[in-house]
C-alpha cells in the first residue's frame, strides 16, 4: 500500500487533461502526476517511480523529482520564505516543505540555511520540517567502541564546540579546542569515537584514534624528514594550526607520534624542530 512520505511503483489508471492519474491503493486512491512531469513514453496500465506528497490545496499528488531528504532525514536546507504560518524550505519539489513557528527554535532569515529534520507530521499526515532535532535523536546508550569511524552532520556552535548528528540517531560533541579548520553547520564529514561518557553523550574527534593511528602518523612523519634532509622546522612549540596545515592531525596527535619516535631513538626533538637519528651505513 503507497503512503504519504513514500517512493513507490505506482500503476498508470489513465489519463486527464491534468495530467496521469496512478492508482495508489485504497486509502489513497488515484492520485495525479501533473502534466509537466509525464514522461514521452508512457501506456495505461504501465507503472511509474513517484514519491507522494501533498500539493497546496492538501491533496496527494505524485512526483516523479526526488526530494533533497526523505522523511526520516536530517538535512541543510535553504528559507526561501518567512511567513505568519512558519518558513518555507527549499526541499527540491514544486511545493516547497513547511517549517512551522512550533518547530522552530532559532531565528530564521530568508536566504539562509538550517539544518532541520524531515518529518511526517502525526497528527496532519503531512510532510513537514522541524528545528527540534533533539526530539528525534536516539535516547539508548551508543554501543561504539573508542576509535570507531561514524559518519557525522554538523548542526550547531555551542560554547564547547560543534554539535553533531551521529550516524543519523545520536547526538555528539567536537571539542572546539580540538578542530583546527572551518566548519560549517549542514556539513558531513567522518569522524571518529574519542569517548562514550557515563551518561551516554559522545565525544568526538575528526582524526583517527587510538595506537594504529598514530603509528601510521610516525611513519608519515617519518618519510617526510627524509624527504626533507632529515630536518623539519615542526615540533611541540608549534602552533596547533600549523601542525593541522602540515600534516592534518591535532597537535596532541603530533606529539604523542613525535614522542614515540624519540623514545625508540628514531627522531631528535629541539626547540626549534625534529630531526632523524643518523644510522651508521644507512643515511636518513
């Protein structure tokens, strides 16, 4: 049975001057694919990919566009209008999605873009967005492990740092003292599991954790002393920006890879940079 919110193969019954009218099961009933949307080549009893939704007036009418999200998703979507009744989004299909006043929870402007949640409203059956992400985020203990890659959708600045949607279902925190280049709210990006707290929140990182990543870094390090003589200008009194220009990585990371080179003699530290331990025989 097609639903509201839906993309579904639905059979051609016949035609109007509006357009197709497809069967969409009994709840439904038929419902229009308008004019500008018939496909060239088409025949009566045939079946079309559509998403269903509600036009202006608030009947089901079909598409064949697919929308930027489907109910479920969290997405950055564009205001293309404020009104008394909420804010219009840009969502890809001829009527544009609805941001009502009591889903919101920042201010919104005309020409800006908000991460919101696309929703199925239970009450009227339509398509709507909401700000309230919060409500739609899992409330059951993350079961990641500490270094676990996980896809992230950043939504918000806080005084921390960046909050983030998990994977789509959880809510996790980029420590601002630990980011070291521009983000920006709607933008995805890996990430990995630094810490599940006590009480379930998660700490996040954009590099990767734990032994086998920073013994990649000391190889990296490494093989760019030899490319530059031996030397580096690089070292623990270096800004945290400039370690994350050089190498993409977190100072804290620079030094835990630089230390370990030291105490397996590989590297010298100085106070100003590193350079590689000289082996009788073999150069750099």
């Amino acid at each position: 049975m097609a639903e509201i919110g839906e993309r579904a193969r639905l059979r051609i019954v016949r035609e109007s001057k509006h357009g197709l009218l497809l069967d969409a099961g009994a709840e439904l009933g038929e419902v229009l694919l308008p004019r500008r949307e018939v496909p060239d080549s088409w025949s009566a009893g045939g079946e079309l990919d559509v998403f269903l939704y509600h036009d202006s007036e608030d009947r089901p009418i079909a598409t064949t566009r697919r929308p930027k999200a489907m109910p479920g998703e969290f997405v950055l979507l564009k205001v293309l209008e404020v009104t008394p009744v909420g804010a219009f989004l840009d969502w890809g299909l001829p009527k544009d999605l609805l941001l009502p006043f009591g889903e919101k929870k920042v201010h919104l402007e005309a020409g800006r873009s908000y991460v919101v949640r696309v929703a199925l409203d239970p009450e009227s059956g339509r398509i709507i967005a909401s700000q309230r992400l919060g409500r739609y985020l899992s409330r059951e203990r993350p079961r990641y492990v500490e270094g676990e890659e996980v896809d992230l959708l950043l939504y918000a600045r806080t005084e921390l740092g960046y909050s983030a949607i998990v994977d789509g279902r959880h809510r996790g925190l980029l420590y601002a003292n630990e980011v070291f280049r521009p983000l920006r709210p709607g933008e995805r990006t890996k990430g990995y599991i630094r810490e599940i707290r006590p009480d379930g929140k998660i700490d996040l990182s954009l590099y990767p954790i734990g032994r086998e990543a920073i013994g990649d870094l000391e190889a990296r390090i490494e093989g760019e002393l030899r490319r530059r003589g031996g030397s580096w200008h690089l070292c623990d009194r270096s800004p945290a920006e400039e370690i994350h220009r050089e190498l993409g990585v977190s100072k804290k990371a620079f030094k835990q890879a630089t230390g370990a080179l030291f105490r397996r003699r590989r590297i010298v530290i100085d106070d100003d940079g590193i350079r590689l331990v000289e082996r009788d025989g073999d150069g750099w």
